[in-house]
C-alpha cells in the first residue's frame, strides 16, 4: 500500500467520479483506476460499488477512508514539525480572538511581540466564532470564553477571571460608590455595544435574570467611541475591568457592580491533535505572562 494510492482514493471520494479525480491529480483515468485496483487487490475486498457512470464507497472502502483521513493529518504533523525545526523564529500564526479583546490582550503585545520575533508573521482576526473556528482547523490558537464541553480534539488553558464594571464618567453620582446593585442600571442611561458583542451576550443575559432592561441610546462597535461617549456624559458603559484599569483614563471611574456581578472566564484554545509550533507556544508563554502583568498592575490600582 503506497501513499500516493491513498492520495489517489481520497481524491475519488471527494468528487466521487473517476474523470474529475484524475483531472485534479492531473493524471489519466485509466492510471487512477489502475492504481486503485491494485489497492483493492493488495486489500482483497472492493472500495467502490460501480454502477454505471456512478459509484459508491464500499463498507470496506468507508473504513479506508477514514483511516486516510487519520493518515494525512499524521503527514500533515511531520512535515510541519520538520519545518518548525528549521525557522525557529520563523514562521505564521493565525489567531481568533472575541470582538473587543484585541483592546485589552493584543495592542500593546503584538508589538511588543512583533519587535522581539520579527521574522514571526502574526494574523489576528476578531470573530464571534473562536471556538468554531479552532475547532474546524482556521485558527492556530483561539482567545475566548471558557467552553462548557469543548471537543475532545480541544486543549483549554485557562487565562484569567474576567469582571465587567460600570463605567460613569468621573463627577457622575455612581463614580463617588465603590459598588452599586446591578438593577439600578435601568435607572441609567446607557451606551453599549452591539448585541454581537461578547459583552453584550453577558450583560443580556444579566438582565434576563434580574428581569430588567436597559436603556441603550446609542449602539456603537467601537471602544474608542464608547469610551468618548462616557467622557462627555452621555452615559455609563459597560467594561472589562482589567481593560478600564489598563487605560487608566482619568475621566472614567469604575464602579462594581453586585447581585450579579457580570463576568466570564477567559481560555486560550488550540488543537491538541495538530501540531503546534514553537512560534505558537511562545506566543503562549508571552500572553500569560502579560496577562499576569496587567492583573497585578490592576490590584494594585485597586489599593
């Protein structure tokens, strides 16, 4: 059995013709077939039913493929783990993170990062699908909230303990309490992300079970106009803790908030059965260590 008549079955499978096979393999017909009989006599058992100008995979041509399938993605970890081996610096790594966590997590890092690893090639996308997306082989490394039943392909390395505050520009009446019920936010007004938005999703569902709703006047998709809308007074916000303490912006005060106090755990997510390279477990390394950084920074700005 030889790798190329794999390579061969597989692309059959996938178009399920013999003549559009070939035409991808830019071989002839009669070769494909050639070569998938000597498969099938090697195995001793047919892999397609012929019927006519269709066919159709056998029981035993269903357990090749899968099989196949297992085989390519072992070929797929050598060869990236050899070439790993031969640009240690070099190299791409594509990572998902929610929409807005590039704020907080990758502005100041990547370039940092970029400045230490220049020969790195770092792609960034903010996406609400991370964990699909990590899942069907996208993204390398994915940021995003804790999974409840990851997939059993899924690694999940916990990153932080995220708490969301309100945001009230500094001689707003909230900003002289140190923390506030969470239903008095119906009695504010407020500005917000969009409901795509991860933290959109939190503060809905807050609200579900305090049964309250807020007053949104003004829906924005970008931190810079958020927090600008804060600084001038047209209403309070809701934030990443982590994220108001970083920018430490002089007009904006952060007030906790009880009963619930809106939060979410942060992971990073790879693929436990593809290969990772030393490009993505440094990023790793880096992005926990910053993180701990900007956590220590924050409890001591919290006295």
């Amino acid at each position: 059995m030889e790798l190329r008549q794999l390579q061969y079955f597989a692309a059959i499978c996938k178009e399920m013709h013999f003549s559009k096979a070939a035409e991808n393999l830019c071989t002839t017909q009669s070769n494909l077939s050639q070569q998938i009989k000597f498969l099938e006599n090697e195995l001793g058992v047919p892999l397609f039913d012929r019927m006519g100008r269709r066919i159709a995979l056998t029981d035993a041509g269903q357990i090749l493929l899968e099989q196949s399938k297992l085989i390519f993605e072992r070929i797929d970890y050598i060869q990236a783990a050899i070439a790993d081996l031969k640009q240690i610096e070099g190299g791409r790594l594509d990572i998902g993170i929610l929409p807005g966590d590039g704020d907080l997590l990758f502005d100041a890092l990547l370039i940092d990062f970029h400045r230490s690893y220049p020969k790195l090639s770092i792609k960034v996308t903010e996406t609400t699908d991370v964990y699909e997306q990590v899942v069907d082989g996208i993204r390398d490394l994915g940021v995003t909230t804790t999974p409840d039943k990851p997939d059993e392909r899924i690694s999940v390395i916990p990153l932080f303990h995220e708490e969301f505050v309100l945001a009230v520009r500094s001689d707003h009446p909230a900003a002289k309490l140190k923390a506030i019920p969470f239903e008095q936010l119906q009695h504010m007004k407020m500005v917000m992300f969009g409901p795509e938005h991860q933290i959109s999703k939190v503060m809905n569902a807050c609200c579900q079970q305090k049964g309250i709703t807020l007053d949104s006047p003004i829906i924005t998709s970008t931190l810079s106009t958020l927090l600008s809308l804060v600084e001038q007074g047209v209403g309070a916000c809701i934030l990443p803790r982590l994220l108001v303490d970083y920018l430490n912006r002089e007009q904006i005060t952060a007030v906790t908030l009880l009963n619930p106090t809106p939060s979410q755990d942060i992971c990073i997510i790879y693929r436990a059965d593809r290969f990772m390279g030393k490009a993505a477990k440094l990023f790793i390394e880096v992005l926990q260590s910053y993180i701990q950084s900007v956590m220590e920074h924050s409890s001591r700005s919290l006295g």
